[in-house]
C-alpha cells in the first residue's frame, strides 16, 4: 500500500478544540468484525463501552504523563527561539524540535528562562543526519524540573488556541503518573474513575504500561513508498504486573484490549522484539500479524498518518475507511479532543 492510500477528506470543522465538559460524554463509534457475526458499524455513546468489555477482558492503559515540553527563548545572536522537545533521553539531555529564523549550528547556546532563573541548552547537533527536523541538545540542568517550571503545555498543532487552565488537567489522563510524554495517550482521556470503577465492579481488571509519546507522532509521513519511511523512536516499558494479567487473561480465554494506539504499539514491539523494555520503531502497516491485542479503544487519527496506518493494520483497511466515511458523514468530533472507536482485530 501507498501513502496515497490513507489520505480522507476532513472538514475544518470536525476537529474538536476543545475537550468536552464530562471526560465520559463523547460518542463512540464501535467496528465490529462481520465474520465474527458482528454489527459492522454502530453509533453508541462512549460510557456503552461498560457493556462492550467482558468481566474477563484485561484493559491496558498508558499511564505517561505530558511534560510542558514547549519553551520559548533567545538565541545567543538576540533571535526569538522555540524549543519543543521529542523526548528526553538522559538527565539533562533530549531530542528536540527548534523553531528559529535560522537553523542553530552545533555548540550553538539557546538562552532559556527569565532574568531572575535563566538556563541554558547547548545544541548538539542534529539527531539522524543532517537533514533530519530534529536536535540533540543539553540542558544546564535537569530536564524535567526546568521544563516543569519554565515550560508551556504541548497542544498538538491542529488545536489552535493556547493551553488554559481547561487543558493543563483534561489533556492528561486519570491514569497519568510517569512523565516524559509530549503528546496525550488521547484514547485515555475518556476514562473517569467512575467508569474504571463501573467496570472494576463488573469483574473487568486493568493495568498500565508506560510509552513515552513523541513529537515525532504529528511528523509526516514524507514518502509515497511505505517501506522507505523512517518511522520515529518511543520509548516503552510493558511491567511484570501487566504481562502476568496478559498471560493470565489469555489462559482464561478472557480478550486484551488496548486503551490507545500507544499501548498497542508498546504492547506489540514487546512481543515482535522479545524485550519488555527499550527503544520501538515499529511501524504497523496493513498485513502485519498482531501477537498480543484483540481488541482497540482509540480516538480517530491523521490523514496520511502511521496510526492510520496501524488502526488499518488492525481493523482492516476498507472496515477503516467506511467507519472514517461514516464519523465524517455523522459529523463525529475528530482528533485528540474528539470522539472515540471501539475497535475489533481483523
């Protein structure tokens, strides 16, 4: 399949701005897998979701937490500079995006902060060769602490208004707990405790994962050849608690379901690279075999994205592109703010 392929018409219109007032008030699209004797396609509101997992279905969450991942500061020239971090990758060191009238050369010092608490990033140089968007820099400190007091929340680029006080708490999830994250494991966000405990109450057990969401998620895919995309780095950690339940859920016949394209792809790189913690690239594409999830909540995704691509891989890809005519047709609420899907494996 070709990057043309996963291209859908979207009007302005359908992307959500704004959360709604109740995490749980969205509506929910579910795709069901005919062969299995499902309805294909039904429009449901999200809280359905209770009676759509079984008392011994498994949820798997996300539980990352979205640094203030966007600071603004002066190159050492006086010109205005933005920093967005990718991801941080040691102590004082991370993988950034920055936005500058000029690109910044290597040993290049960025003046972050205010006049009574400035710090610096030394620029490093450029991360995966020389025509790649992205940077290796170092801060003066520990990254976390400065970004925690210096930086600004990281909306994704097609929310066009500046994070209020609205954002700082609807854009993480109630699981949240593990910072590093630059964008929201978004499917998440429509969990209350309430309804983790409508479903506790019914026998349903969840747990967590942790995959840190890069900036590289928004990245397009810049190729009409899938196959020579190079798919961006996360960092994922699939715990001993969570891969027992998945044994156990398995044994007991019970379905794993993934809160999110992000614990699908932590979930699915544990298995493809035997390894319960590190580094992914993988890229999901329609015709891979998935190993661990049956079924995927997840919020609609990109034109022309990888989780296009993945939720394709997974759903199958006319089942997507009739539920995505449909969402459009019925005027569902797009994005990271919007509405969600219920999802069946192929």
């Amino acid at each position: 399949m070709r990057l043309s392929d996963f291209n859908y018409n979207l009007p302005p219109e359908l992307i959500a701005q704004h959360p709604l007032p109740d995490r749980t008030a969205s509506r929910l699209l579910v795709l069901g897998n005919e062969s299995h004797g499902q309805t294909a396609l039904a429009d449901q509101q999200f809280t359905d979701v209770v009676d759509l997992i079984q008392s011994n279905d498994l949820l798997i969450f996300n539980d990352t937490k979205v640094i203030p991942a966007r600071l603004f500061g002066k190159k050492d020239s006086g010109g205005a500079v933005e920093v967005l971090l990718e991801r941080v990758t040691g102590s004082d060191t991370a993988i950034t995006q920055i936005r500058a009238s000029k690109s910044p050369k290597p040993g290049a010092t960025l003046l972050m902060g205010d006049s009574e608490d400035p710090f610096t990033i030394e620029v490093i140089g450029r991360h995966d060769g020389t025509q790649s968007p992205f940077f290796e820099v170092r801060f003066s400190g520990p990254c976390i602490p400065l970004l925690e007091k210096h930086g600004h929340l990281p909306l994704p680029p097609y929310i066009t208004h500046t994070p209020d006080e609205v954002d700082q708490q609807r854009y993480q999830t109630v699981v949240a707990k593990n910072p590093g994250a630059v964008a929201a494991p978004t499917a998440g966000l429509h969990f209350d405790k309430k309804i983790l405990d409508v479903l506790a109450q019914k026998g349903v057990r969840h747990t967590t994962l942790t995959l840190h969401v890069g900036a590289g998620t928004f990245s397009p895919v810049r190729t009409e050849d899938l196959s020579q995309h190079q798919m961006h780095s996360e960092w994922f950690s699939v715990p001993p608690q969570t891969q027992e339940l998945i044994r156990q859920t398995q044994a007991s016949g019970g379905r794993v379901i993934a809160v999110g394209t992000t614990s699908l792809r932590a979930l699915e790189s544990a298995a493809a690279l035997g390894i319960n913690e590190g580094e992914t690239k993988l890229f999901i594409t329609p015709g891979y075999q998935f190993k661990v999830v049956d079924r995927l909540i997840t919020n609609f995704h990109l034109p022309s994205s990888t989780l296009l691509m993945l939720v394709s891989a997974f759903a199958g890809y006319e089942n997507i592109k009739k539920a995505y005519d449909h969402a459009i047709q019925q005027q569902y609420r797009f994005f990271s703010y919007g509405d969600a899907m219920f999802l069946s494996r192929l």
